[in-house]
C-alpha cells in the first residue's frame, strides 16, 4: 500500500475555479482530468481518483444547470427587457441551454470536483486504483 500524496494547499475559491476551468486535477494541480474529450480515472501526475463513489458527478448536473439556468435566465431577462418577442425571449435562451449543455459539462467536472476536494478532503482510498490501498483491518473480510 502506497501512502497518500501530502495534501495539496489550502487554496481559496478563486484558486480553485482557476484550476477548474484549466481542467486541472484539483488535488496536485497539474495533472490533467481530460485525455481529449475523455476523462481520466485517475490524475497521471497524483493518482487521485477523479471519481470518488458511485453516481460521484450528479453533483457536476447540478453546477451544469444552475450556471446554464442561470446564464439563460439573464439572457431571457435581456431580451424581454429590449423588447424582443416572446417566443424569441424564451426560445433563444432553451436553445443557447441546449447547445451550451455538452459544451460545459467538462467544467461542470471540474468544478464539482474542486468543491467537493474542498469540503470533503481526500484520504488513501482516493488514490491509485479502487480497492488497492484499502486500509480494512486484516482479517475483516
Ligand atoms: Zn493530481
């Protein structure tokens, strides 16, 4: 069993969203989370483990549509406020959402990560690969 890297510095919110939208490993800072348009298990620089647990990036659907929701909400509220017709006020942002969906959610990773890093700091089990440096007990099953 292999230890865990020392933990990264404290870094502040700005820092982190830095790193996010670099697609940064939140852990070490320099490895990379995507291999082209695939992401990684693990960081090639650290070892951390990108996703922690099972169904880890619902959390990542969460900052994806409230920053799309967000985004289209002002450009709905623009629209209306210029004048614009309604079905060009509504139908704009639904399609400027669509489009921006897939284009975001990398980022949406990221960010995800790097908050839940932030609350939720790592131990040895979110390095290397999954159930190899497990610290259970010998004998415990
Ligand atoms: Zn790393």
């Amino acid at each position: 069993m292999t230890p865990a890297p020392p933990p990264p510095p404290r870094r502040g919110a700005l820092g982190l969203l830095y790193l996010a939208l670099r697609l940064r490993c939140p852990h070490c800072a320099s490895g990379p989370v995507f291999d082209r348009a695939r992401q990684r298990t693990n960081c090639p620089e650290c070892g951390y483990r990108f996703e922690r647990e099972s169904g880890y990036f619902l959390g990542a659907m969460v900052v994806s549509n409230a920053v799309i929701g967000v985004v289209a909400l002002i450009v709905m509220l623009v629209l209306i406020f210029t004048g614009r017709s309604p079905l060009v006020a509504v139908g704009l942002p639904i399609l400027t959402a669509l489009v921006a969906m897939p284009l975001f959610l990398p980022f949406s990773r990221t960010i995800w990560m790097a908050l839940d890093l932030r609350f939720d700091p790592p131990n040895d089990d979110d390095f290397g690969n999954a159930g190899a440096g497990t610290s259970r007990p010998a004998g415990s099953g």
